[in-house]
C-alpha cells in the first residue's frame, strides 16, 4: 500500500515536472532546452561527489549563452548532459520538445548527432582522416545523406569558417586556430539545433581564440544557439546571457560575486594564520 | 652494461610483457631451431664415408620394361666398369640378405653384406679388432672369411676379443671371423625402395671371377666414388659410351637388340641425393614453413615492442631533450631487445630440446639418418645467430619508426591529433597484414596435406590388410636345395597354422602387397600380339614377379576376377604349369581378349625346352608400395616351377607367412605360430613379424609426419596471428579511446563504433588474405610431389583457410571493439 501511495507521488511528481517545461514551452516557443532539477553524482572508491545538484536551466532558439564558474563547479558536467553525453542521476532534461533524460545510448547517439553540435577545447579532430573528412564525419552517422551531400555540405561548413582552402590537409598540418575553425566546421555541418563549446579558445593564442570567438558571434548573429562554457570572462561577457555555476548550483551575479569574495578572504585566512603559525 | 642493467630492470617492471615476448621468441626460434637440427642431420650434414662429394650410386634405368625400372648392376658391368671407366677413381659393389648363422648351436637370423673389392676403402670401413676384409679375400679362391658388426660382436659374444679367428657357420658354410668392424660404419641407404636400409651384421667378401661366368642378372648394389676433378655429368657420358660397348665386350650376356629395345643404360646419382629421395625437398618444406611461424612470431614481438617504446616515448623524449644521443637511445632500445631476444634464445634450446626428441622418437621409419639428429654446439650458435637477428630486427623496427628526432614526436603536434600517426599505424597494419598472410599460407600448405592424408584413407587397397598377421621366413639353403622341399615345409606349415584356433587361413607368397618389393621380370608369349607389341615397343615386356601358394589370395582377400586361383594340386603337380595374373597384367597385354588359357613364361628363363605357363585366374590390383602409387602388373608363379626349369629366385625364397585371423589381426597367435615353425624346422628363423595394416599405415607415414608437423605450424600460426590480431586492435583501440570519444559526440552509436573498428581491423585482415592467398599460390606449388588426389590450387583448401583466418580475425577485432564501443564519451573524450 506504502509503495503504491509512493509510486503515486511519483506519478504526480512527474507531471507536475513535466508541466512546467510544457508551460514553458507553451509561454515560449523558442524554448529549445529546458533542465529541471538537474542532480549528478559520481561515485568512486565509495566516495560520492556530488557534480551537479538540482541545476534549473532554459536555453531558448537563438540564444548565446556562456557558463562560467571556478575550476571544479560542475561546467563541463552539465556540457555533458546538455550534449547527451552523460545522463543525469536526477532531473528531467527536455530537448527540442523531446524528453532525453532517459534515453538509450543508441537513442542519445541520434539525437546528438541531429541536435548538437560540438566545439572542443582540444579540438578533437581525428588525425587519420583530412580536413573534409573530419567535417564530414557526423554527417556519416546520419542515414540518407549521400556522399555528394556529405561532401558538398561538408564544403560549405568549412567556407563559412574560411578553411574551404584546407580540405585536403591532415589537421597536424594545421595550426591551433585553424583547427579549431574546422572543428566549428564540424560542429555547424549537421545543422544542429545547439552549438556546445567547451573553453573553445583554452588551447590557442590570444589572437586566434579571439578571431574563434568572433566567428561564434557571426553565427550567433545569424541564428545559431550557442552554449558556451569558459573560464575567461572577456569571452563570457561576448554571450547574451551568463550563468554563473558554483558547487554545483546555478547562482545569479551578485551571489557568484559574494561566494567568491568569501572563499579568497578565507584563503587569505588560512594564509595568515599559516604565516604566524 | 649501465645499458643492460637498465633495460632489464625495464622487463622487470612490465613483466606480462616481458614473459609474452619472451616465451613468443621462444616458440617461434625454438620450432626453427627444432626442424634445424633435424634437416641439419638429415639433409645438411655430410654422409660419414670419406670423399663422400665424390660418391655416386649406379644403376640401370630401362624404360622399355617399365618406366620406372631401375635396375642395379650386373658382375659384366662391374668388371667392365673397374677396366675401362676412368672417371672413376673406385667401383664397388654389395649385395644384403639375410642369412643364418649357427652361434653357440643357436640358429640366428643376421643380415649380412657381401660386399667386393674397394668397398671398404669406398665406406671408410675400420676395424675395431682385427682386419678389415682386404682384396686378397675377394680372390674367387680365397678362404671365406667374415667381419663382426660391432653390435652383433657385443650381442652375441659378449664383446669377447679372442672371437677373432674362430669360425662361424653361416648358410652351412664356415668363415673365420677376421674382424669387428668399429662402430657406425654403414652401408648406404636407399631411400627409394623400402626405406632405411637395414644395416649388415655380418660383412663378408664377394668373391667374383673376373674371368666370368656373366650373367644379365643385375643383383649387385654399386656405387663408385669419381676421379679427382671429375664432375657427375661428365663421368655419366664417360659411362654411357662405355655402357655401350657391354654387347662387344659380353657378347654372350647383352646384345645391341636388347639396350637399343629397352633403352638400357647406366645412370649415377650423387650418393646423397640417392639416399634421402624426396624426403629432403619435405624437410626443406618443412624448415620454410617453421620459418614463417618464427616471422609471424617476430612480427607479434615487435607490435609489442612497438607499442611498449610507444608508451615510453615521452621518456625517450625527454633523455633526447637532455642530452642523449641517437646513438644512445638507439643502445636502449637494442639493449632491451638483445635481452629479450637472449632470454627468448636460452628458453628456445630447452625447447628446441624436447622437440628434437618427440621428432626422432616419432618420425616414420622412411625417414633416413635420424641417428645423426641431435643437438650440438652447431645448433646453439644457430640458436644465438637466429636471436641476435631477431633482436637486431626489433631494434631496426623501432628506430625505423623512431627515425626523426623523438623531442618533436612529443612537443610536436601528437597531442593534437586524436590517433596513433600515420606512419606508426602502418607499420602495425603491415606487421598484422604479414602475420594474416603468412598464417594463411601455412593454413593452405597444412589443408592441402590433410586432405591428401584423407584421400590416402578413402583409397581402396584392393586387399584386406588389416585382419592379416605376415612374417619371413628363412629357410636355410643347405637344407632346402629345391623347390619341392621347399613346398613340403610351407604346405606343412599352412596345414598346421590354419588348424589354429582363430585362424580363417593362411598361406605364404613373396613378395606382399605394398611392400615395394616386386621385382621386374620380363615375360615372354605364346601369342603374337602381345611379343609384337612388346617387340615394337608399344608396351613393355615387364610383369612383376610374385611367387605363391594355395591361399595366398584369400588370404589376403585379393578378389579373383575370372577363372581359379591355386590348389594344393597344382603345386604337387607343377607340371600342369598354371598361373594367375592380375588385372592390370591382363589389360595390358591382352587387352580386349579373355586372358584364361593364355601362355606366358619369364623370358630368358633358364631351362630349355621353355614351356609356358596357362593362365588359370584372373584376380585384382594390389598397390605396389604405396597406396596412391601405381598397380603392379602381377604375374603370380606358384612356388613349384616346371620340372626342368627355375624361376629367376633362390629355391628358399624367403617367403612371407601370411595369416588372416578374421576381423582383426590377432597378435596373441604369434607365439603359436612361431612355435609351429619351431617344431617344423628349428633352423629356420624367423623376421619381419608384423601386420599388413601397419605397412598400409607405414605407407602414409612420410605424409602423416609432415602434414602432422605442418598442421602444428599452422595452428600455431593460427594462435599467434589471432593474439597478435587481438593485441594489436585492442591496443589501437586503447589509442584510439579519444577518436571513440569523439565519434560518440558526434553521433555515432555504439554499434556503429563496433562496425568502425571491425570494419578498419578486417582491412588489415584482408590485406593479409589477398597477399597470403597470393603467396599461398606460388609456395604451395613446392608440395606439388606430396599432395595426392588435390592439386596445389585447391579453391575449395584456399576459401576454407581464407574463411577461417577471416573469422579468427573477425572475432579478434570484435572483442576490443566491444569493448571500445562501451567507453563512456566523457571519459574517453578526455583521453589523451
């Protein structure tokens, strides 16, 4: 009986959940992501990290949005469940009107490869294959699309970030930033619903992650969705909106600003009281 | 030695890499070294008489009676050869039976050799004790003397030295024993006929008179060794200009008719050549294919190699970046190699060890000079030059990979890129290509001899052997001086044999099927076809001589075909002079005709008035000596001639007893049947107790052993292709976790980065298959002599080895794929 009344809650939990994306949706069509009490927690060794605890986020069609946080908040984790990479160990995730919290991995697989597109810090290209290759490559995972398409698709990605002339180039040929163009390239070939980039300028000189992000803005401006995680709040502030991550928390400015301030006077303590000790 | 301490403590510190290089340099150096020391005996190694480059076997090829009839020698080629072939520097020539001596009042069966003037000096020959037999002891009139083996000495007079002088009675006649020849000094063997020769216990002189009678009767074995600076080529035209001159000088023995009509001539064979026949071909087959195992262990050693410098090139980079040499690094690396290869090099020679023994103690008896396998300090700087290769081939594997500075390997673009180079993935797909390929090879050759061993069982002996228990028996000539006494000793013992519990029946006969032991006799007609066909060279005139009694084919279960076999009848009363031929016999020179009623008789038969036999029965083919060799055109004589004549056979015979005992051969008869003999004739000895289906199984032995060897190549190749396949793809995988990392982000699920994997190994794979079905093709025409009933091409041997290295390969690259295509992305994305 306990455990009816339980599965009932749940039940209730569930849709009363679910309604709130579904509203969101309704007030807002252009609502793309919508994560609702997102909880990670890694378990090793017998101890429990917890990465991500109950993060709330909506990403709308056409937003650019930076998350920043100090090393260790849980951005990179929460990139992964944006990017279907990882699942959640609590919460619910809408994408693109569809639930994939749940998913299988063959099922995540699909959707990533349609809905979103990747941006490395390491760029991440495949150093067997060539320039067109690696642009080509999520376009091979997708079922009906012709190797003309493939190709002609392919060309087209890399013209827009201006490597069209590098296509038959190994990327060890290339330089940090013109790898990191075709790795956008990539990115922009599957015509995703969200561009996900994880500290897309963290390998490269001043200059080229700054013509990198200057390109990100370009396809802001013609309607990309942008989710971009950074450390260097130059690059943040180039977002529509900023998330601040904190212990796993999504917190506003001023709380960001005030945690911060807390932990370097405790720093500053415990320095002090080192030094007299 | 800072070096060599340096690098093993390296193998100390990954020791599942250090014991898998190890004991995969062992196998593949221990099996070559293995097959090494056996060709080396057998093949390599000289023969143990002095000169012996310059030895060569003589014997008479005439194609006109058959195309593979070889003749020996006759005492008119002997003489006329010691008188006019200056080619040679020594002519000698023996003969080998077997004959009884009377020791302490004992009648024992011993084998002797009667050999002529030179051989002693032509075998090296030295006495232990006493004298060798000397020229003045082949003098026609000289005493008869006789030489001791060493081993008989030892058996049967306990080694005693004073037995020099006395006498032994051998054949009822008296020799004085002269000498004990010293240890191993051998007659040579013929490969070609009955396989290892059995070696004389007793030597005694032939004592030819050169002043004749001369007979065309080619008994003698001959060899001669070659004046100094003559070559084999130029002695044969030497001898075939003499040969040609036997009808001027022996009018009365060879007629210029004769050599023209039968192509009579005198062949030479390098004594070595002679003695090992095929088996020399198989045993360099044999060391290839070993070979290939050891190049496809080397290759799974350098992949992991490669892959253990691989893991430390970031080390190898910085001793670069402070300092170190190419040189010195390169020291490192072949440091680490020579020890491997060393350690691999010690476990090899144990191993090499115990293969050498399992290999003599189960090599067939075919195979000649075993007694000179074994190991010696030859074989270890075999062992140490084959490692010092293998580890030099490491070393110049790795440093070809590692030819630009290692400084850039690290600080260049590696971290850049997601997979292992280019030029380093190549290297392994090549070093896994090579493996496939070679495996593939070994896979075919081992298919091919498999199925000609299964053929070899499908094929119908046309006898039943398995049921029938064989043994000689030597009747002592002094006692039995015609065939007639002969006769009443075997109808005799039939009798009593037959009336042996289990015993369906019994007979005797020489020779027996698949014995290589039918001699070539040439048969004359009563009618004209046949002696015109024969005379115009349509057909030869030979007939394989076989000498039986009642029961013989029963016994044997050789079908009779038409007409009767014998009956005690016809051998009580030869004078009816029947015979049976067998059907080849009756085909070929009666074709088309009923061959009951026919006459036929040995030509040059002694004996005048020649009558002729009737042909009484027809019955089946038997093999001859082996069993996918040709049927022999029997002409089976009974024991008891015609009155007034002789067939061309000493009247003893030393004919085979044959017993079937039903179902299956019954061993436990033998001590009964030997008591028999016994009680008949206490004097008669009695050898070659067997069974006729262990002569069909001696017959596939020389396949058996090589397939036998060939299949554990090939298996191990097999098993070392599949780790090295497993290793190499689990450690691209392992390098490729980012690439995977990668895929999953872009979309790819974990079935597709299943196909992924699968799909790039099975290109190695394939690779592999196409160059090994190629090399398979062009090396598997070297087994084209041993292969029966399938040819060197066999689609269906070549599909079935390409399917099962296809499938080996599929599952060796499944499993790491598996286990890829289960990474967790995030994990694996933050790969290095």
């Amino acid at each position: 009986m306990e455990k009816q009344i339980h599965c009932f809650l749940c039940i209730l939990i569930l849709l009363a959940t679910n309604s709130l994306c579904v509203n969101k949706t309704m007030n807002s069509e252009e609502l793309l992501i919508c994560m609702q009490n997102i909880k990670k927690v890694f378990y090793t060794d017998e101890v429990e990290t917890r990465a991500l605890a109950g993060i709330e986020l909506d990403i709308r069609q056409g937003e650019y949005l930076s998350i920043t946080g100090p090393s260790g908040c849980g951005k990179s984790t929460l990139l992964s469940l944006l990017g279907l990479l990882d699942t959640p160990t609590e919460g619910r995730y809408r994408l693109a009107g569809s639930e994939v919290a749940d998913l299988s991995i063959a099922d995540r697989a699909h959707i990533r490869n349609k809905e979103i597109g990747f941006i490395f810090q390491a760029f991440n290209l495949i150093g067997d294959l060539k320039v067109i290759e690696n642009v080509e490559l999520p376009l091979t995972y997708r079922p009906g699309v012709s190797r003309k398409e493939r190709r002609d698709r392919a060309l087209e990605s890399l013209e827009r970030v201006g490597m069209a002339h590098r296509l038959n180039h190994y990327p060890s040929q290339l330089s940090g930033g013109q790898q990191q163009r075709v790795a956008v390239a990539r990115a922009l070939v599957g015509q995703p619903s969200i561009l996900l980039a994880d500290e897309p300028t963290g390998n490269l000189d001043s200059r080229n992650g700054e013509q990198v992000m200057l390109l990100l803005e370009e396809l802001h401006k013609h309607g990309a969705t942008i989710c971009m995680v950074t450390h260097d709040p130059r690059y943040a502030a180039m977002a529509e909106r900023q998330i601040f991550l904190f212990d796993g928390q999504v917190v506003d400015e001023e709380e960001m600003q005030r945690l911060r301030d807390e932990e370097d006077r405790r720093v500053r303590e415990l320095a002090m009281a080192d030094r007299s000790a | 030695m800072q070096d060599f301490r340096y690098a093993a403590r390296q193998l100390l510190r990954n020791p599942v890499f250090t014991i898998a290089a190890i004991l995969t340099l062992a196998l593949g150096i221990g099996a070559v070294a293995a097959i090494f020391t056996v060709l080396r005996g057998v093949v390599l190694d000289p023969l143990p008489f002095p000169d012996q480059d310059r030895l060569v076997r003589l014997t008479s090829p005439v194609p006109g009676i058959g195309e593979s009839a070889r003749w020996d020698l006759s005492n008119a080629q002997y003489f006329h050869f010691r008188e006019h072939a200056d080619a040679f520097d020594r002519v000698g020539v023996w003969q080998i039976t077997g004959q009884t001596a009377q020791v302490s009042d004992e009648a024992i069966r011993a084998i002797s050799a009667i050999v002529s003037t030179d051989m002693m000096a032509l075998l090296g020959a030295q006495a232990a004790h006493g004298r060798v037999i000397g020229p003045h002891d082949n003098r026609p009139d000289a005493a008869p003397v006789v030489m001791l083996s060493h081993e008989f000495w030892q058996r049967e007079f306990a080694g005693d030295p004073a037995v020099i002088g006395r006498s032994l009675e051998l054949e009822g006649q008296t020799l004085e024993i002269i000498g004990i020849m010293a240890p191993g000094v051998r007659l040579p063997g013929d490969s070609g006929l009955s396989g290892q020769v059995e070696q004389p216990e007793l030597w005694t002189a032939m004592r030819l008179d050169s002043a004749g009678p001369f007979f065309n009767s080619h008994v003698f074995l001959g060899m001669a060794r070659l004046a100094e600076g003559v070559s084999v080529e130029r002695a044969e035209d030497e001898i075939s200009r003499v040969t040609a001159r036997l009808p001027e000088v022996f009018p009365e023995v060879y007629d210029e008719g004769f050599i023209d009509q039968f192509g009579f001539r005198t062949q030479l064979t390098p004594l070595k050549a002679f003695e090992l026949g095929d088996m020399a071909g198989h045993l360099w087959l044999l060391f290839g294919a070993i070979g290939l195992v050891l190049l496809i262990a080397l290759a799974n050693v350098a992949n992991l190699f490669l892959v253990r410098v691989e893991g430390r090139h970031r080390e190898l980079a910085v001793r670069a970046a402070v300092g170190a040499s190419r040189g010195a690094i390169a020291r490192h690396v072949l440091m680490e190699a020579m020890v491997l290869a060393g350690l691999g090099g010690i476990l090899a020679l144990l191993g090499a060890s115990l293969g050498v023994r399992l290999l003599v103690a189960n090599a067939p008896e075919i195979l000649p000079r075993m007694d000179n396998v074994g190991l010696d300090a030859g074989i270890v700087l075999f062992v140490v030059s084959v490692s010092v290769l293998a580890g030099l081939a490491l070393t110049a594997l790795v440093l070809a990979r590692y030819r630009n500075d290692p400084v850039a390997d690290v600080v260049g673009g590696e971290t850049r890129s997601a997979t292992a180079g280019i030029d380093r993935q190549r290297i392994r797909a090549g070093l896994v290509a090579g493996q496939v390929a070679l495996a593939l090879v070994l896979l075919v050759g081992a298919g091919l001899l498999i199925q000609t061993y299964q053929k070899l069982g499908d094929i119908d002996p046309g006898f039943e052997p398995e049921p029938v228990i064989r043994m000689q028996l030597h009747l002592p000539n002094a006692q039995y001086r015609n065939h007639a006494a002969v006769w009443r000793f075997h109808g005799e013992l039939m009798e009593r044999v037959e009336a042996l519990p289990g015993v369906v029946s019994a007979s005797v006969g020489n020779p027996l099927p698949i014995s290589g032991e039918y001699l070539c006799v040439a048969q004359d007609f009563d009618s004209a076809i046949p002696a015109d066909r024969v005379r115009n060279g349509d057909e030869t005139a030979c007939g394989d001589l076989v000498v039986t009694a009642p029961g013989y084919f029963e016994t044997l279960g050789i079908p009779v075909l038409a007409g009767r076999t014998f009956t005690h009848s016809d051998l009580d009363h030869p004078d009816t002079g029947a015979v049976v031929v067998s059907e080849t016999f009756a085909d070929r020179f009666w074709p088309g005709e009923d061959p009951l009623g026919k006459g036929v008789r040995p030509m040059m038969m002694p004996g005048d008035p020649p009558q002729y036999y009737r042909v009484i029965g027809v019955v089946g083919d038997v093999p001859e000596a082996s069993l996918e060799g040709p049927k022999p055109a029997a002409i089976y004589y009974p024991i008891t001639p015609k009155p007034g004549e002789g067939l061309p056979l000493n009247p003893s015979l030393n004919l085979h007893l044959i017993v079937n005992t039903g179902q299956a051969a019954r061993l436990d008869l033998i001590p009964a049947i030997r008591e028999i003999v016994q009680v008949l004739d206490a004097s008669v000895p009695i050898s070659l107790v067997g069974t006729l289906g262990d002569d069909v199984a001696d017959s596939k032995s020389q396949v058996s052993f090589i397939m036998t060897l060939l299949a554990i190549a090939a298996i191990a190749a097999l098993l070392l292709a599949a780790v090295g396949l497993y290793g190499v793809i689990a450690y691209l995988v392992a390098r490729r976790t980012n690439e995977i990392g990668i895929r999953m982000a872009l979309g790819a699920t974990p079935r597709r980065v299943e196909r992924t994997v699968v799909a790039g190994s099975m290109k190695m794979v394939g690779l592999g298959l196409i160059a090994g079905l190629l090399a398979a093709m062009l090396l598997t025409r070297l087994m084209h002599g041993m292969l029966y009933g399938i040819t060197p091409g066999d689609p269906g041997t070549y599909l079935l080895a390409a399917a099962l290295l296809a499938a080996i390969g599929l599952i060796a690259a499944y499993l790491p794929a598996r286990r890829g295509a289960r990474l967790n992305p995030v994990a694996a994305l933050r790969e290095e």
